[in-house]
C-alpha cells in the first residue's frame, strides 16, 4: 500500500484539484473560522466595536438586530447558491449534449466557478459561526464589527453573482472552450517536454529490450493508464538489477489480465518486487490531462466532428477548432520529445517506455476532421493552412515530410468537390510543397 502512496496522492491531488470539492471547502473553513474567531475576540476586547460607527450600526447594545441581519444574509445566501448551482448544472448539460461529455472536466475545474461557490458557502459558514455570539441572555452582547462583516461579505457575494453570471456567459462560447482545452493540453506539454528543442534532432542512445527472458507481469485493474512514474520505476528497475519495458503507452485501455509490463531477468525480483513495480502506474476509468496530450486534442477533435455534423452543420466552429489544434503540434514540435530510454547508470538500460509519436499526433488530430470535413471546403482549406503553419515552424526535415503526406490527403478526399474548389485546394497544397520542398 505505501509504495501506491506516490501515485495516489498525485491522483487524488489531480482529481480534488479539478472538482468542486476542495477550494470551495476550504474557503468555507477559512471564513468559518474567521466567523468564530472574530465574534469570540470582540467579546473578550469590547473596545472593538467602538471602532463601528453608530451611522452604520446604531444598535450597539440589541442583540435581537444582530441575529436577525446574520439570519437574513445566511438564508439568502444559501438561496443564491441554489441557483448557482442550478446555473452550473444547466451548462454542463448544455456543454455535454452541444459539445462532448469529454469537456466536462475541464468546466469543473474552473477556477473562477470554484470560487463563487467558496465564497457564497464561505459567507454561509461565517453568518452561521457568528450567530450563537449574538445572544440577550446572560447578558446582551451584539458583534458588532462580526456583523459588520457579514453585511460587507453579503456586498461582496452581490457583485460575485454578476461576475459570476457574465463568467458562465462567456465560459459557455465555443471558442472560450477550446482556448482552455489548448492552454491546459499546452501546460501538460510544458510539463511533460521542458526542453526545447535544438536545430538538429536529439542522439538517440535507445537500446533494444532483452526480451529473450522477458517476463510479463499482467495489468491487475482494467481502465486507461493515466499516469506513469518513470522516476519511481527507474529507481526500482536499479535496485532489482532488471529492465523494464512498459507495454501500453499513456492514454491507452489496458483491460485486467493483460502484460502491463515486461521485465528481464524476473528471477532477480524480491517476492513483492512485481507488485512494487505495478504500483507505479495510475490506472482509472477516465482518461486525465496528467500525461495524455492525445487527450486533450481528442476533446478539440470531438467539437470540431460535431460541429461539421449534419444536425448542427457549424463549420466555423471547426475552423477554431483546426486552428487551435496547430496551436498545440506547434508547441509540441518545438520541444524535446519525451525520452523512450532511461538509463541508471548512465549506460545500462532500465526502462523503456512508449509515448505518442508526431505521426500518431497528426492522425489523431486530423484525419478524422479530414474525412468528415472533405465535403465543406472551407474547412479543408483551413486545414491545408494548418499545414503550412506547422510545418513552417518546425526544421525537423522527417516532420515536415509527414506533414506534405497529410496535406497532399486533403484534395484526393474532396474530389466531389466544384472544380473551381478543388483549384483552390490544390493552389494551397502547392503553397504547402514549396514551403516543404524548398522549390
């Protein structure tokens, strides 16, 4: 169980960090507390609410004001949350049924939602803390500066709900749905590939798996792999003396039963060294933006397929969509690939790990918009300039022949297509093969 103790706690940090759950709870705690804490002082130090002027609290000395203005705001606002929360649920229903049910977690993981539910619960708990210091019995006692809180956090919750309402306004807009799908697929890029890379492709030192006594050790929870702790298996392959070669990459379904992983030289693995080993992944029903940069272009991917379907036939929102997903092959171009070889000492090879090629990212991408979209020139078009821009942006020769063989797919896609738009498609091709070939 503690050698799971690493990846649990980042899977729990992961999945808490995305939920509503943490922040506002914790937000909550917090002006509880202050609640509490601030009536309870101003009790042991009346000089406090001298500092209240009697224009804005006349009734110094009736505790029969305080608690009804404290009552007041706790009841409205648990009636403000109530409607934010039937706010929330009507634009994840109309994200998932519009969009993809894929894009949920990244409208549960917003920040600024997660905030107006902290504060308004946090306002809820303040009121509450204060209300048992505002009491006639065995002497009158008024909070007044605790009060005097509360009707300052109910102003603040009255402006909340406008930003709030203009911020689900503005979150629910395509376009500002698949910025964020990009910007958080490109955090997970930046964290992933810190390097950038350099004018000549990296020194490969990958060295071939000994798998004449390879030995699986099988998957023992089916779900996808969402997370592999390569420092944690390297650290273990090292003090086995074993090589270790992953079977499934990132992102893929591995179902129970199947070889998780392969180990040279098993015979050398402590009686618990398997389950040491098996305790490095993260594996759940879901895919999660913690390794998987496929998924955070499938989710882009899913938008641009259902834009360009016959019920809702928006192309426009599959042009963002194209745009957005060179963004991310832009960036991912521009930095070092994940290392496949990790050695421990420097020349002995330790584990070996797959991760999503730039062929498999371009297909993932847009193949599918390609086949679907071939009828919309538009569309095609907007995808031969994605073309262009990425191969423009990355001096990897092997790259940007890959890129020409996507290009050159798109015209031979759209041959029902007017001939005065398969011309336009094939002038951009052509513009795509100079930039490639030089010519």
């Amino acid at each position: 169980m503690f050698e799971r103790l690493p990846v649990l706690m980042r899977a729990a940090m992961y999945t808490l960090r995305g939920g509503f759950l943490v922040r506002p709870f914790a937000i909550a705690i917090v002006l509880g507390t202050a609640g509490a804490v601030l009536s309870a002082l101003e009790e042991t130090v009346p000089s406090l609410s001298a500092w209240i002027p009697d224009v804005l609290f006349p009734s110094h000395q009736d505790p029969a004001v305080a608690q009804v203005i404290l009552a007041s705001i706790a009841t409205s606002i648990m009636t403000v949350v109530s409607i934010v929360f039937a706010i929330l649920l009507m634009t994840l229903t109309l994200a998932s049924t519009q969009f993809s049910p894929r894009i949920l977690v990244s409208f549960v993981r917003d920040r600024a939602t997660q905030w107006t539910l902290g504060v308004f619960l946090g306002t809820f708990s303040y009121c509450m803390a204060a209300l048992p210091a505002a009491r006639a019995l065995p002497h009158p006692f008024a909070p007044v500066v605790t009060v005097t809180g509360a009707m300052v956090l109910a102003l603040v919750c009255v402006g909340w709900l406008i930003y709030f309402i203009n911020h689900i306004s503005r979150s629910i807009s395509v376009n500002h749905i698949v910025d964020r799908i990009a910007r958080e697929t490109e955090l997970v890029i930046a964290e992933l590939m810190p390097d950038p890379r350099g004018a000549f492709p990296p020194f490969d030192r990958a060295e071939e798996f000994p798998a004449e006594d390879g030995t699986a050790i099988l998957n023992r929870q089916s779900g996808y792999l969402r997370y592999v702790n390569v420092a944690r298996l390297v650290a273990l392959a090292k003090a086995y003396r074993v090589c270790v070669s992953i079977e499934r990459r990132v992102g893929q379904f591995v179902p129970a039963g199947v070889p998780l992983l392969r180990v040279s030289r098993a015979d050398r693995l402590p009686v618990d060294g398997a389950d040491h080993l098996v305790a490095a992944f993260d594996i759940g029903p879901m895919r999660t933006l913690q390794q998987d940069i496929e998924f955070g272009i499938i989710q882009i991917v899913d938008i641009a397929l259902r834009a360009m379907s016959p019920a809702v036939n928006d192309p426009s929102t599959a042009i963002s969509c194209v745009d957005q997903l060179s963004r991310i092959l832009i960036l991912w171009t521009s930095r070092m690939p994940p290392p496949s070889h990790h050695f421990a000492p420097p020349h002995v090879l330790r584990v070996v790990i797959p991760w999503m090629s730039f062929d498999g990212l371009l297909d993932t991408a847009f193949e599918q918009i390609r086949h679907y979209g071939a009828a919309d020139v538009a569309v095609s078009l907007r995808l031969l300039r994605a073309y262009q821009d990425i191969a423009g942006a990355t001096p990897i020769a092997d790259y940007r022949e890959r890129i020409l063989d996507h290009a050159r797919r798109v015209p031979e896609g759209c041959d029902r297509l007017p001939d005065h738009d398969l011309a336009r498609l094939r002038q951009r091709l052509a513009t795509v093969e100079a930039m490639v070939l030089g010519v």
